[in-house]
C-alpha cells in the first residue's frame, strides 16, 4: 500500500505533545540533542545489523549525520544514514505510541512541570520536542536494506493527525525536516547551531557535519554549487579519551546523554582495565533516584558496547540489581559482537566485569561518605533503601555494604539516617559485644518503643529501623565486623556483660514474688502467649510483648501482612 493516508495521534500522542512543548520550552535547545541522538542511535542498529549483513551499508559505509539549514524556506534538517524505517516502522513508532513508555509516562505524570519535564527523557518520547520549535515536521526516511522506491514521507503539524505516503528515496535513512516557527529563527543561524551541536554532541562516536559557513559571496557561488562539509563535533567516544583530558563539563553532557537526565550527575568512576579481559568502564550516579526505581519492571541504565558498537541498552547483567540506579557504559574488547542476551547469562568475562563494576561503585561510595559526608548524606537520603537490599543480594560484599549503610539511632534526635556501623561500634559500652535495634513501622513508633526503655536507662545506644527494607535486611545481615545484631524484642534479654548481678537477683526475686500473678496472667492469656515473665527490660512501662528468639519479629508479621502474605 503506497497511497498518501491521514491518521490520527493516538489521545496519548497527542496529551505528551502537549505536555512536551509546554514544559521543555524554557530548555528548547533540546530537541537538537534528542534528533541528533536519534540519528546517532538509528546508526548504531545499522552498524550492528550489517555485522551479519553488510550489504545494508549499500555503497556509503562512513556513517555520519548532517545539520543543514535552509534559510528561505526556514526549515532546520538533521539527516543520517543509519538503518531508516519502513511505512509501518514510522506509523508505529511515531504516529501511534506502540510501545508501553508513553503510557507508563503518563501515569506517571505528577502535575509538577519541573518533575514532569525530567521524565519525558526518560520515556523516549524524545522526537516529538521537535514541536517545541517548529509548527510543521516533515521526516523522509527509507529502511536500509529495502530498495529506493520503499521512502516514506511523515508530516504532521503536531495537531491530531499525521500523514504518511511513499516516495522513492535513494540514499538509506532518515532526514527529519523541521519548518521553524516564526520566533524560532534563530536556528537557522550556524553559529547558534554549532555551538548546541559541540554542547550536546561532543561525545557521540559519529561526526556531525555542517556545511561549511561561506565567509563571501564568491564563496557563497561556489558553495551552493559543491557543498564542503565539516565536522563540528569532537566524534569520539568519551569513554574511550584519556581521563585526564575530559573536563567534568564534558562528564556531565555525556551523563545527560546515556541517562536522558536533566541533572548533573552526583559521582562518577571511569577506568581501562587491561589484561587478559579488556574494558572501559565509565558509570555515573545520578543525583535523584529515577521514577521507577521501585518499579519491578526496571531495566538498568547501564549500555554494553563491544569495542565501540553499541549492541544493547539497559544490561542487567553488568551490575547487581541493588546497585540498578547507576547509569553509564561498558566497552568490552573481547566480547563476540554477536552477543545476546541469553550469552550474556553465562559469560564469564560478563561476570567478571560486573563484579569489578560492583567493587568500583562500592569505593567510590566509600570514597564520597569519608571525603564529602554532606554529598554521601544526600547520596543516602536518595538510594539508601536501594543499598539495603545489598546484603540479601550480594554476600560476597556484605560487609562492605553495610559499612556503607547509614541509621537513624537512639544516640541522635531526628529520624535522618546519619549513623554509620563503624560509629555504633565505637560508642558502643564496655562489655557490650552485641549491635542492637529495633524494627518498627514508623519511626516514633520506634523511637518510643517501651522494649527500649533499658537501654537508655544504661546508656547503650539502639539502631531504630523502620524502612520497609529493614526487616529484610535484618534477617540477611546477622553481624557486622563480628558483632552480633540483635533485635531488643525478641526473647529473653541478654544483656550479657551488661545485665549487672543485682538486676539479675531483682529479677529472680519477682519472679518468685509474683509467680501467681505471672500464672494467672499466663492462663488469662491463654495460647495468645506461649509464656509471662518477670523482667528488668521496663523502666516505666508496666509490660511489653516479645517474640521467641527463633519467630518471626512483630514488624515482619505485620509487613508482610500488609503485602498480603
Ligand atoms: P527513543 O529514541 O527514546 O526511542 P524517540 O521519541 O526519540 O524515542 O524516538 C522514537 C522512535 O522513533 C525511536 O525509537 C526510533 O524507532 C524511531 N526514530 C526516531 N528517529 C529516528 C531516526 N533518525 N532513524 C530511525 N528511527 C528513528
Ligand atoms: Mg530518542
């Protein structure tokens, strides 16, 4: 089917559209990052698909993207010749929003233009900020691969619909023609345009090429006649330049690239590895954690190339789920370039790399706490209750990741995480060889729990957990530096060292005392209790409940009722 057809947006295309003009237009700049990026991308595929088929290269292998301008016709182009679309490619893909992202975007929208704004990237709907400075886009674009008669021409004026038709179109591709609207002129300028291109593009492996600006009109004669081209970016792949030459601006821009982030970036670590397993390594943390963090469908934002072809994005292979929020890009040496998904299981390399990767976020997260606490304290207010699954996840380093876990204790006010490990066991009292805590659903909850009401009679300091995260992280995590941890409501309290005699012969001697109390308690309670004793763990509360030693801890019950267990 060839003939010229009108369709319409999907609603969804068309509320993103919106949304999109409306809140990037104070960053209206972008929308040459996200065509430039999609170029880049589109010959990223053709790079990858001609490694089993290299006739998709037809007679033009250097791959390139090009910025024109026509300023009569106020039209802005970006062109590449990477892997084009087909007709329905273009209807799918741009006109209708077939994959899940821009219906998950929207239910992810909060009202909040700031917040909003920073999830568009997120979602791909990346082309569509072309709206944001043009009132009319028109994309040619013909599939590597299918012959010059399969072109397709788009257009729409980002109202309800769109039109697609065939043409023919010779070189493979796709040009997306923006027709600038009346105050956006300013893009037609090549000055303009070349400094957003060298912000934005410096690191993409691919040039980007512009015409070169005529300085008369002799030049202008001979210009139009036999167009000269320059490269107005840098071209190469950041991670692969020498660390000492790349600037943290530089950073930041490629940060924003892989991770569609508008925000710099919180850390990052970049290494060669060389040897018998050859990689580069370059990975980011973001200052905020992303809106799917929670979200059991998220994929990690870390891109696994080989030897500078990109074969896939979001690898969960590369790093251990707990660590799922760190962004950036691994380029392995040795790596078949054919390598699936399904290789990627049960590679060793593979294995290699990610615990390397591991042990790098892991120092410079010990790195950030020791040397910049206030950036490390930020760093846990957002990912903190990510870090705590580490344990359970990753025996191996447990240790290391607790060392790196902050709490809020009995020896601080607030309910703000500050307390390390390392500091409990300092302040911890003489005879003391136990960590201790508590678990409980909200933070005053225990803060004022009466089980604690011992401890702070004798001084001895109490982890207060109540993340969600923590009952899970308690039953992974038994010790820390060969200190037991212990939870102050479960069982007999053992005080050890601590318990002086005298509290001991107090205890005894109540028991005895009250020893009918006790069994009429015991045999009021019934099977609700499995025993009633007398204890010195209350100073002003007149009874409290514990649970066994081996059961299962009252917050846990509760959590995992809530979750319907
Ligand atoms: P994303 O790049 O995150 O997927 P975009 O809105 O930027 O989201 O692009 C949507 C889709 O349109 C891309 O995934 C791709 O399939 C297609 N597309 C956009 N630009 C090009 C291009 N220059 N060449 C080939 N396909 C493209
Ligand atoms: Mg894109």
């Amino acid at each position: 089917d060839t003939h010229k057809e009108t369709l319409e947006f999907k609603a969804e295309v068309s509320q993103v559209l919106d949304l999109v003009i409306r809140s990037l237009y104070s960053n209206k700049e972008i929308f040459l990052r996200e065509l430039v990026s999609n170029a880049s991308d589109a010959s990223e595929k053709l790079r990858f698909e001609a490694l089993t088929d290299d006739g998709l290269f037809e007679d033009d292998p250097n791959l390139r993207i090009r910025v024109t301008v026509d300023p009569e016709a106020g039209t802005l182009t970006v062109s590449d010749n990477g892997i084009g679309m087909a007709r329905q490619e273009v209807v799918d893909t741009i006109g209708s929003i077939a994959s899940s992202g821009t219906r998950r975007f929207l239910e992810n929208l909060s009202g909040d233009r700031a917040k909003d704004s920073q999830l568009i990237g997120q979602f791909g709907v990346g082309f569509y900020s072309a709206f944001i400075v043009a009132d009319k886009v028109t994309l040619i674009t013909r599939r590597a691969g299918l012959g010059a008669e399969h072109g397709v021409r788009w257009e729409s004026d980002g109202g309800g619909n769109f039109s697609v038709e065939t043409l023919t179109k010779t070189g493979r591709g796709t040009d997306v023609i923006l027709h600038l609207k009346e105050d956006e002129k300013e893009f037609l300028d090549g000055w303009r345009l070349r400094s957003i291109i060298g912000k934005f593009s410096d690191h993409i492996a691919l040039p980007v090429e512009m015409r070169k600006e005529p300085l008369g009109d002799e030049d202008k004669e001979k210009a139009d006649e036999a167009p000269e081209w320059e490269q107005v970016n840098r071209g190469t792949a950041l991670w692969m330049r020498n660390k000492a030459e790349i600037s943290a601006e530089e950073y930041a821009d490629f940060y924003k690239h892989v991770s569609h982030d508008f925000d710099e970036p919180l850390a990052h670590v970049h290494n060669r590895v060389e040897g018998t397993n050859e990689y580069t390594t370059l990975l980011f943390i973001p200052k905020r954690a992303p809106w799917d963090l929670w979200d059991r469908e998220q994929r990690h934002g870390v891109k696994l190339y080989v030897r500078r072809v990109f074969i896939m994005d979001e690898v969960d292979k590369l790093l251990p789920h707990y660590l799922r929020f760190v962004k950036g890009v691994v380029d392995a040496d040795d790596l078949p370039l054919n390598v699936s998904r399904e290789l990627l299981q049960h590679n060793r390399k593979i294995d290699t790399i990610r615990q390397a990767n591991t042990k790098r976020i892991l120092g410079l997260l010990e790195t950030m706490a020791k040397d910049e606490p206030e950036k490390y304290a930020e760093f846990w207010r957002e990912f903190g209750r990510v870090i705590k699954e580490g344990p359970a996840e990753d025996f191996a380093n447990r240790e290391r990741v607790a060392g790196l876990m902050r709490f809020s204790t009995t020896h601080g006010e607030g309910e703000e995480q500050t307390e390390s490990l390392d500091a409990y066991i300092e302040r911890m009292k003489e005879g003391q060889d136990k960590i201790y805590y508590i678990t409980a659903d909200t933070p005053a909850a225990a803060r004022y729990s009466p089980h604690l009401e011992v401890f702070r009679k004798k001084g001895i300091e109490v982890l207060l957990l109540s993340d969600r995260v923590d009952e899970w992280l308690v039953s992974h995590l038994s010790e820390y530096k060969g200190k037991h941890l212990q939870s102050v409501a479960k069982g007999k309290l053992d005080l050890g060292e601590l318990a002086d005699k005298e509290e001991q012969e107090k205890t005894e001697q109540a028991a005895a005392e009250h020893g009918q109390l006790l069994e009429r308690l015991k045999k009021a309670l019934g099977d609700r209790v499995n025993e009633v004793r007398a204890s010195t763990r209350l100073v002003d509360s007149p009874a409290c409940l514990v649970v066994g030693d081996y059961d299962m801890s009252a917050n846990l019950a509760r959590v995992l009722k809530a979750v319907g267990q």
